[in-house]
C-alpha cells in the first residue's frame, strides 16, 4: 500500500511539472480544435523532450 501512494505521488508531481513546462512553452494558447490539444496533451506527457528542445506542436 505505501508503495501505491508513493507511485502516485510520484505521477502527479510529473504530471503538474508537465503542466508547468507545457504552460510555459504556449502548448496551451489557441485549444480550439483537435491539434493544438493533442500537441498539449503530449506536451504535458513527454515534457522533458520539451525543455531538450523537441517540438511537439503538430500541425
């Protein structure tokens, strides 16, 4: 059990520093059709690809 609380720990602080990366790298402007959510969505999954310089924008 202590281990179930820890793991999930672990996904939510990588999950809000996804956000935060995400966010800072405008992934979250202009959510008005499928791309730009999905571009977000992997941002905020594959973050540290961001911050290496990876774009994830699809078009």
């Amino acid at each position: 059990m202590r281990s179930d609380a820890f793991s999930s720990l672990v996904t939510i602080i990588y999950l809000l520093i996804g956000l935060v990366v995400a966010s800072s790298h405008a992934f979250f402007t202009h959510l008005n059709t499928v791309m730009p959510v999905l571009s977000a969505v992997l941002a905020v999954l594959l973050w540290p690809l961001v911050l290496l310089g990876v774009d994830l924008h699809l078009k």
